[in-house]
C-alpha cells in the first residue's frame, strides 16, 4: 500500500531575511538560507527583517510572508500613518510604510522588471524617462496621506460594522476612518454606523458634481436598513439573482440611479455600479496624455475599445469635428446605455455592446487612423492586438492599469509591427501598488 505525505503547513514559521528587489504585487522578494523564496509584505529593498509566512507549505513553490520585526531599517522607511495598517490588519494599502517618493520609485522598479522580463523592452526603448507621476496635489510630506480615493468598497463583519478586508482574506478589519477615502465619502460617516443584516457598502463620491452614492448588498435574506447618513446621499441596492445564470442587478432605492461625474468639460452620468476613475484628477490626466499622444485631427476615424461610458470617445469626437467619426465598444450594458447617454450630441458617434474581441472583428471596419483602448486588468491579448495591427491606425494609446498585462500586449503589438513611441507612468492610488499607465504606438519602420 502507498501512502500520500501530507505537505507540512508553514503559516506562523518565522525566518531572518535580507530584503530583496520590489515584486508586482505590493511585496518585495526574499530568500531564506536555505533558499527558499518569501513574498514579503510590510517590507523595503534593503531591509533586514523577521518575516513570518502567511501562506505556504513544505512543497510551495514560494511563501507569502509579513515583515513582523524589522533588524534594519530603509531610509525610505516612515510609520504607518494609518492605524489599521500592517501585518495581518487592513490589505487596502501595500507602501504606508515607505515614503511617498519612495512609493513612486517602486512602482518605477516594477514597470521597468515587467516591460524586461515580459518584452525584452527597456525604458528607453518605449522612451520613458523612468519617473511615475503624482497627480497634481497629491505630493504630500512623509507621514501624510492624500486623500484621493472617491469610491470605496466597504465589507460588513458579523457585528454589522464596516470595514476593510485583510490582505488575501475575507476577514474584516473594522476602521473608524480610511485615511486615503476622499473628502466626500469621509463626510458619509459610513464607519460611524452599524449595518445588520449588510454584506458591502460601496461609496461614490462623484468628482465636481457633489453627488454621492452608496450602494447597498444584503446578506442573504437579509433586509434594507433606514439609512441615516451624515451627507445628502442616493441608495442603491444589489439584488443577487438565483440560479447558475443569474445576474446581479442594482435597484434604486431613492434619490439618482447615477452620479454625475466632470471631466474634459463635460459632465458624464456613471451608472451604479459602472466604472470611473478612483482618482478626482485621473479623467483629466489620462484624456490629456491620449490626446496629446495620439495628436487627433479633423475628419479622422476613430476607436474607442472597452470604452466604459465614453469618456475618451468624447473626447475623440469634440476634437476630430463633424467629418471625423467614432466607434466605441464597450461589454457592461449598463456602460453603454450610460455612453449613449452621454454622446448622444455627437452625430458621428457609435457605440456597440459586446466584447472587443468579439465585436471588433464582426464590424466590418477595415481601417482606423487612431485607436485607444484601456482594456481590463488582464489586457487585450494576441487576437485583439492582431486586429487593432491589421487596420493599420496611425497611432495607438494603450492605456493600463497592470504593468505585466501592458507588457505581455506590448510585445503581441511589436509582433504586429508597432512600437512604442512614448510611455508615461501615473501614480493614480497613492499608499497602494496600482498606477496607471500611457503607451502611445505608431508602425515601425521597415527593417527596424
């Protein structure tokens, strides 16, 4: 008889550690002297630390760790400004700890690791200077937090209080306050009050308008409260379906289906639920690097894919003029309807539902000047990059919000005969991992 050999749990093991390079992810990477690979959250390169494992066993290809002690500290170390931050508590931000230059020279290190290691591609040869960019305002001194963040998910623990997830799990770490909520969801006092019989809270803070919304899950048979907030506030309520195919619909309760968001000079209705920049500077930022990329001109064709509800479509159509024409595809329904809503001024604009990859084939376009897309965390991939190659735009602005997906369709679209012209980097969500990211493509020359 053979036995299986149960693989030895590692979760509470501590080791000492030198602190390696940062890692995509919100981690830096370590080794143990038997070298064994940690993952190790709480840390900075160049650190000395106790990190103790938070996930893995003995036949893990790696472990997950937290930084518990730290033997030696980076110069770009600061205390959490937060008191819900650290090992084992809220998982919403991964750099409180460092510095904020230093936050931004980290998420450098790691779009530079990914455009090598996926693309063979180094900053300059996709002409990037090497800096991600704070949004004007956001350069604050160590220690403090921009308040940035104007749609939060809030999670609902057994006692009906509101909180944050912890990092990879769904435990609740109850807060009183999230330092980077902005200023409008902060005034919700949604952390003041209890939630019985609630699973989420999502909280809108529209940019410009002075909309707010919440949007409201039950638990499992569980019923509406009265909600009594400290601001003006629209409720909006998830109804899950029942079935394998059901859907997840949202139902308004009172006030507006919808915030009204400003951007580019126009005012944009976002529907519950619909997607929009966290950041109140983020619309404008990332409009004004495509637009200054892909340098639009009157009567030109355009594409707009994965399109959301029409932002840069807008902006294409107020910039390209009567003769010019835009086509935008975009997979949420309620996105669309909120697009058509939005660009229903512009005569010469279209917008199709479906999926890019599916749609944009079945359009029967067979060429496009420009071409923007900002695809979802996993990227366009091969077969769409293929298509937006063979309608031989001019140029392209690839607009990312993970550096290893724009890597990965940065080599599909060099594959397809497209180079990068310029990239720059934004530090979209201070105190976390995530920035966004601008890629402006154009053919490359023959031979090159």
């Amino acid at each position: 008889m053979s036995s299986t050999r149960t693989p030895e749990s590692l979760v509470g093991q501590e080791y000492e550690v030198e602190v390696g390079p940062v890692a995509h992810g919100g981690h830096c990477v370590a080794r143990t002297a038997e070298g064994r690979v940690l993952f190790v959250r709480h840390a900075l390169p160049g650190e000395r630390v106790v990190a103790r494992v938070t996930e893995g066993d003995s036949d893990s290809r790696f472990l997950r760790a937290d930084a518990v002690t730290v033997l030696y500290a980076s110069k770009d170390r600061v205390e959490a400004p937060c008191p819900f931050a650290g090992p084992g508590r809220c998982g919403g931000c991964d750099w409180q700890h460092a510095k904020p230059g230093a936050q931004r020279r980290l998420k450098a290190d790691v779009l530079t690791e990914q455009l090598s290691r996926l693309a063979g591609l180094t900053p300059e040869d996709v002409n990037w200077d090497g800096t991600v960019e704070p949004a004007p305002g956001d350069k604050v001194p160590a220690g403090e937090v921009p308040a940035w963040r104007t749609r939060v998910q809030y999670a609902v623990d057994e006692d009906g209080r509101a909180g944050l997830r912890r990092h990879r799990s769904h435990e609740v770490e109850p807060i009183d306050r999230c330092l980077i909520a902005a200023e409008g969801v902060s005034e919700l006092g949604i952390e003041k009050r209890q939630w019985p019989q609630i699973a989420g809270i999502e909280a809108v803070a529209a940019t410009g308008s002075g909309d707010r919304q919440v949007v409201l899950t039950p638990r499992p048979g569980g019923r509406l409260p009265i909600v009594e907030l400290d601001r003006p506030v629209s409720v909006l309520r998830v109804a899950e379906g029942k079935g394998r195919n059901a859907t997840r619909t949202i139902h308004r309760v009172h006030g507006r289906p919808f915030v009204r968001e400003r951007a580019d000079g126009r005012t944009w209705r976002v529907g519950a639920g619909g997607f929009w920049q966290v950041h109140p500077r983020a619309a404008e930022l990332l409009v004004d690097a495509v637009m200054r990329g892909l340098t639009p001109r009157k009567g030109e064709t355009a594409l707009d894919l994965y399109c959301g509800v029409g932002l840069f479509a807008g902006a294409l159509a107020d910039r390209l003029g009567e003769r010019g024409a835009v086509l935008g595809i975009e997979s949420a329904k309620q996105a669309v309807e909120d697009a058509r809503h939005n660009l229903a001024d512009f005569d010469r604009v279209r917008i199709e539902h479906g999926k890019v990859d599916q749609v944009l084939p079945r359009t029967g376009i067979t060429e496009a000047d420009i071409v923007v897309l900002d695809p979802p965390r996993a990227g366009a991939g091969r077969d769409t990059v293929r298509t937006i190659a063979s309608l031989t735009p001019r140029r392209v602005a690839y607009v990312a919000c993970d550096p290893a997906a724009l890597a990965r369709d940065l080599a599909y679209f060099r594959d397809a005969g497209y180079k990068p012209r310029f990239l720059r980097a934004f530090d979209l969500f201070p105190m976390t991992h995530h920035f966004e990211c601008v890629a402006i493509l154009e053919p490359a020359a023959k031979g090159s």
